[in-house]
C-alpha cells in the first residue's frame, strides 16, 4: 500500500527537499503551506508529479487540516515562523503560529495516532555556554525583553506540548532540533546568514557581519538534514525523544564571510556592523557558540553528515548565479548545470 505524508510548511526550505525525497522514496505527499515565507517556486520542480498535492491554507486552520491528518501515515510539521529578522520584525505573530499552529497539529495527531514529526530549533540551547549541545542540557534563555529569546520559547513550548501529548495520550512523536541548515533555495529575505554573504558577494557589495564576527556556528547541508528528518521518523526507538539534527565543523561568522567571498570569486569587503544598529531598540542578544552533539542521532539512526561546507556554499551559490540568470525553475537548472 503507498504510505501517504503530510508535510505542513513543504513549500518552505527544508520542507521542499523533504517532500522531493518523500517522493522518490515512494510516498503520496500532501504539502499544507500558507506561502508566508515558502514559495511555489520551491515545488517548482515538483510540479505535475501525480503523487504530490499542495495546499495552500493554515495550519491552524482545522477543517482543512484535520481530514489531512486522518489520510496521513505520517506528519511532518514544519510550518512556523523562521529567521531571526522575522521574529524581531513581527513577534506577535510569530509566536502565534509557533505555538497555536504546532497544538492545533499535535491536538489533532494525537487523535489518530498519527505518527509525527515535529520541527525544533539549536535556539531552543539559549545562551547555554555548555558547548557542544547536548539534548539533556538545560536551556539558558534571557529576559522577556530581549524579543530574540521569543523564538527560542515558542520552540521550547512546542517541545513541552509534543513531549506532554506522548505522555498523556501515546502520540508516537519525534522532535528534531535543528542546527543552522542550508543550501539550494533558502531564502535571504528573513535574516539567514549564508544566503545573505553569497548574495551580496555575487552583487559585489559588502559582506554585512552582525557583531564582531567572533560568534562560531556550525552549518548543515540541507540533504542530511532531510536524510536525518526521515530516518528518524522511520525508527520506533526516537517516538518521545528529542535530536539534535547538525554539522560538525565549527566556523566563525567572519571566516565564513571570508569562505564566501573566495568560493564566489568576488572583489567585496567585509563590514561589521554593531547588533544595536542590526536590531535597534528590539533587544537583541546572541551567543559566542552553537554546536551540537549529534551522538544520541548517531546511536539511534547512524548519522554522520556527507555533505561539506564547501558543497553547502557551492549549492548557495548555484541557487543565486541562477536566479539573477531570470531561470523559473531553479532547483531543475541547478542539478543540470552542476
Ligand atoms: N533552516 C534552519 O536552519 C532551521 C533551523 C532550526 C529550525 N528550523 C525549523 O525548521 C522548519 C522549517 O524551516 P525552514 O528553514 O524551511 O523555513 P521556511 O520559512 O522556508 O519554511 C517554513 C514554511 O512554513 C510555512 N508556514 C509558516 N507559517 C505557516 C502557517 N501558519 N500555516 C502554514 N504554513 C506556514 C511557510 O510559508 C514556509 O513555507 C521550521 O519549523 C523551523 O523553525 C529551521
């Protein structure tokens, strides 16, 4: 029998390699996506395959998400608001469809049973110093008037709900913390770090550094992570637990700057500009380090990331080189040229 995935937010980023691997490993999928921050164009590739379907609606909205549900042998919910520039723009409703879009998913798979998987964030670890992050850690968040930590709770929220809907009603549901994932398609409009430098190095113009650049993160090819993301939900032993899904190698913002500018070839500079000019009057703090320890992903599916920062880079760059070139289709292009 074909197994049937809903996937809520599978016109965004992450959620468009996850519905083009579901695919090809045989699924029906249904993408439920209110096109705020994802885009057709991520389906683009996609498009006219008879097993996908695509919905444009809330997720919060439960007359068309709960028959949705009812199809679906397994749920991945990835609809949320994302980026650190569109939480600090607009929290209100960020932690709206944060936190009553995620219960609306979890209220209702619970109700079938339906297996589900639900999309956290490395934010949720705060300003935790215990560097590299384990799920076991405790979460360090600032004060309510740093509207950057409002991501991070609405996250942390959604945990708290996923593992309390395990408890009391035997939902078999994974949540999966992700690290900083990138590659083709990912937007810069919401504040990602990587698409921002190559976008500006392509056009010549300044590499814009938040801070002093010192802050180091690692960074994850968008395909592990959505290997990650299935093979998780593919286990019995990960229903009720928590996984950091991330990278291994440790970089500084400002050498990442630096990686761009010479993977592109470009001729910018590299300005650092203060988080009070980034963000001002909106409190903002950041954290010298995020890194994960991805040993507990590792015991429970087998996980080592393939893909190298270089090829993350390169990706990021095919996806902009194409796009100034006026292609429709990206995604197809990008896997022509290459
Ligand atoms: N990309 C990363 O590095 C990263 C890191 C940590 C966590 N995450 C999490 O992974 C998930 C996917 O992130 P992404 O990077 O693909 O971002 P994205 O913005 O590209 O994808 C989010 C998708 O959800 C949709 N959406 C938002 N609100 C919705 C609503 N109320 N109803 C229906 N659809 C809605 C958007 O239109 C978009 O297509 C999110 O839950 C995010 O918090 C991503």
């Amino acid at each position: 029998m074909v197994r049937q995935a809903l996937i809520t937010g599978g016109a965004g980023f992450i959620g468009s390699h996850l519905t083009k691997l579901l695919l090809d490993a045989g699924y029906n999928v249904t993408v439920l996506d209110n096109l705020s921050t994802g885009s057709r164009q991520n389906l683009a590739q996609l498009a006219g395959n008879p097993k996908l379907k695509f919905i444009i609606a809330d997720v919060s909205d439960e007359k068309v998400l709960a028959p949705l549900v009812r199809k679906a042998n397994v749920i991945f919910h990835l609809a949320a608001a994302v980026g650190v520039q569109l939480i600090m723009d607009d929290p209100v409703n960020s932690m709206v469809t944060n936190i009553h879009g995620t219960e609306v998913v979890l209220r209702h798979a619970a109700h079938t049973g339906t297996r589900l998987v639900i999309a956290s964030t490395s934010e949720v670890y705060g300003k935790s110093s215990k560097v590299p992050f384990s799920e076991s850690d405790d979460l360090v968040f600032g004060n309510t008037s740093k509207t950057r930590w409002s991501y991070a709770c609405s996250k942390a929220i959604d945990e708290y709900l996923a593992l309390a809907y395990h408890r009391q009603s035997n939902l078999p549901v994974s949540v999966i913390r992700y690290f900083n994932t990138v590659g083709a398609r990912q937007s810069d409009r919401y504040g990602m770090v990587l698409p921002r430098f190559v976008n500006q190095a392509l056009q010549g113009k300044p590499l814009t550094v938040h801070g002093d650049g010192s802050q180091r993160r690692t960074f994850t090819h968008v395909n592990d992570s959505v290997d990650a993301t299935f093979r998780i939900s593919q286990h019995q032993t990960t229903i009720g637990e928590v996984f950091n899904v991330g990278g291994s190698v440790e970089i500084s913002i400002l050498e990442l700057a630096k990686a761009v500018i010479d993977r592109v070839g470009s001729s910018s500079t590299i300005e650092t500009i203060p988080y009070s000019k980034v963000y001002s009057g909106r409190g903002f703090e950041d954290m010298a380090r995020r890194v994960p320890d991805c040993s507990k992903l590792d015991q429970a599916i087998g996980y080592t990331p393939e893909h190298s920062l270089n090829d993350i880079i390169d990706d990021v760059i095919d996806t902009y080189t194409i796009r100034n070139l006026g292609f429709d289709s990206l995604p197809r292009v990008a896997e022509a040229i290459r």
